[in-house]
C-alpha cells in the first residue's frame, strides 16, 4: 500500500494545520541513514509552509530576519512516507528529515519513512516527469490526455498500467485506479486509447454522468473529503479513519472483486471480464469470493521406479539332458523398468548382457553335476 495524490494532499494539509503561527529554529537535521541530501538551511527562526501536486509535496523554508533567504523541498512519499509532528522526547524512529519549532514544549516536525523509499531534494519546480494534478488541474490534465491519446503509443497498454503513469495521471496510485475504472465499468486491460475514445464526453450535458476523466477528478476528491485514509495512522492499527475508508472502497480489496497481477507485477482489483490484455495465466495474489478465481488443482509428481531385472529359471532337478545341450539357449523371461533420465550409469544393454554371462555359468555348473 502506497500513498496516493489525497494523502500527499491531506499531509500538505497537515504540515500547514500545524505550523500557522509557528516559528521553527536551528538547522534542517537529516539522519544518519537515510541517502537522500543534505539541506544546506540554518536560521535562528524561520517559517514553514507547504502545498502538494500530484504523488509531490513542496515545503517551504523562508527566514524571518532575511524573507530573501527561502529554500523550497520537493518530497516524494515512496511507500510510507508521511509528515509527524510531535515531542521531541517521542520523536519517531524511522524520522529521515527534521525540523525543530520554537517553545515549550519541545516539538519537531518530521518526514517519516519506514521503507526509505521516499526521498527529497532542493527544487524551484515540480517534476518534470510529472503531469497534472487531476484534482487541481483538472481542465489542463483533461486536455493533455485528450491531445495525447492518440499519438502517444503508451495508450496501447492496458489502461490499468497507463493509469500508474505519473506523466498523464499524477496522483493515480493502486486504489485509485481500481475505483475510478471499476466507477466507470472499463474492464482493467484493454487498451488505454479504447478506454479514452469509448468512454469520453464529446460535449457537456447536464443530464450526462460523469465520464471516465471526470471521474479521476471526482474520486480522488472523495478521498479528501472523508478526511481519512489507511495510510495516516501506518503501525497504530485499524483506528477510526481507517475504517472510515474502507467503507468508502467499492472494489479496492473488497472480497468479492476479483484480482489480477498486471505485466509491471502489481495487482489490479475489478469485477467481471478482465478484458483482451490480461496477462496469460494471469496470476491472483488474494483469495477472491468469485467462483471465477478458483485455483487448477496441483499436479502430482509422477514416481520414479529404480530400474531392476528379474530372471525366472525352472528347477534344476527337472531338467534332462537334453535340455543342457548347446548351442541351444533356453528362454530367458526379463521385465525390465526403465530407469530414470538422470541415471545412465548403466544401460539395459549392459544390464541384459550381465544376466546372459550369469544364465551360461549356471547351466555350466549344472551339466557338469549329471555327467
């Protein structure tokens, strides 16, 4: 699970909620682990702020004293990423990046991350490789996807795996997605172009419901407005929000969906036909109360017999004389099991040969005890 557009949102939010009229001093102190930059910022009493765009968020350091003295931080969340602001006795374990307020109590406000996949860095501007935030933007993201569909040749990819593209659906994540294409009724892997053409307004109408990028503008912003996510309280167990939020999912996780693995290995909720793109024995990471999800039996491994040779011979003591005269061969009843592939040692030859040397011995022996 994966902080998406509203969580960075609602975490801009945050960081904002907590630093209005709120002076921070000293040095930006980054940990001893994590990778990412040093920030060259240092002032007695500075101030912070903060927006979001999409899966980035934008801190702002502006000095008191020197308001020329700014540093803008461009974040990104990775997997658990998230902004804490708490005492600095109880500061978190896994805080990357902090920043330490003015005042009694002692408080610290920092960017968290437990899986160190998130990261920052000294920027002006966002993302390059990032689109518009379909949230905030909404009439700029509608018009790069519909100038683009038809040109760039990523629409030819399910448009499942197409939603996870930051340049055309910043903010879009793994649930997202699932809702939003679940909401519209597009199967998950057919082509993004189709998916585009078929289910796009051509003109405004009141009476219409919304169409397929509407609804990556309006299903994000239900997140927000709920105020509450699975990620804001990571390790503090099922809490309130939480459940909250699971309310609200209609296909993301819901035991009655199915799920598939798509062709960049993450796993994609939907209902129904999944679509003419689906992977070849696609796989299911999660046990689906549709009939359709049932898992083939295993196949069992065929037992290998250790190859033998059994020779039958009659009674010597009913044999006659006759019967030990030579060249003449008696018959000989063999049953030989194949043996494995892997031990050639010994072929049937060798083995077929070894029993006839055995066979003129014996008769040897016996010819000679009734002379």
């Amino acid at each position: 699970k994966m902080p998406e557009g509203p969580e960075l949102h609602l975490n801009s939010n945050f960081v904002n909620k907590v630093s209005k009229g709120r002076l921070f001093c000293g040095k930006v102190v980054k940990s001893a682990v994590s990778k990412c930059q040093e920030v060259d910022f240092s002032s007695p009493s500075f101030t912070i702020s903060s927006e979001s765009r999409g899966k980035e968020i934008a801190l702002f350091l502006q000095c008191q004293k020197d308001r020329d003295k700014t540093v803008r931080l461009l974040f990104r969340f990775g997997m658990s990423g998230q902004f804490k602001f708490e005492p600095v006795d109880q500061k978190h374990k896994h805080a990357h990046l902090s920043f330490f307020a003015q005042g009694e109590p002692k408080m610290v406000l920092s960017f968290v991350d437990a899986r160190r996949f998130g990261s920052w860095r000294v920027s002006d501007g966002w993302g390059e490789d990032r689109g518009a935030d379909p949230m905030w933007e909404y009439a700029v993201f509608r018009k790069h996807i519909l100038d683009n569909f038809m040109k760039d040749s990523v629409f030819a990819k399910p448009i499942c795996e197409v939603m996870l593209n930051q340049k055309y659906f910043n903010g879009v994540g793994n649930y997202l997605r699932a809702e939003i294409l679940y909401r519209a009724g597009i199967p998950p892997f057919i082509s993004a172009r189709d998916a585009v053409e078929r289910n796009v307004n051509s003109s405004k109408s009141s009476g219409q419901s919304p169409d397929f990028l509407q609804l990556c503008h309006n299903v994000p912003l239900e997140v927000v407005k709920l105020n509450a996510t699975r990620y804001m309280n990571e390790g503090q167990g099922e809490g309130e929000g939480e459940l909250t939020f699971s309310k609200w999912l209609q296909c993301y996780t819901v035991p009655t969906m199915r799920n598939l693995v798509d062709h960049n290995g993450r796993t994609i909720w939907f209902s129904g036909d999944p679509g003419p793109l689906a992977p070849k024995n696609g796989k299911t990471r999660f046990k689906s109360a549709s009939s359709d999800d049932k898992k083939p039996p295993k196949r069992l491994k065929r037992k290998q017999k250790k190859s033998t040779v059994k020779v039958e011979y009659e009674d010597p003591t009913s044999l006659e004389a006759s019967d030990l005269q030579f060249p003449k061969k008696r018959e000989v009843k063999k049953e030989i099991l194949l043996a494995p592939l892997s031990k050639k040692s010994k072929s049937i030859n060798q083995t077929a040969n070894h029993v006839t040397v055995r066979r003129s011995a014996r008769l040897a022996t016996i010819k000679s005890r009734i002379e």
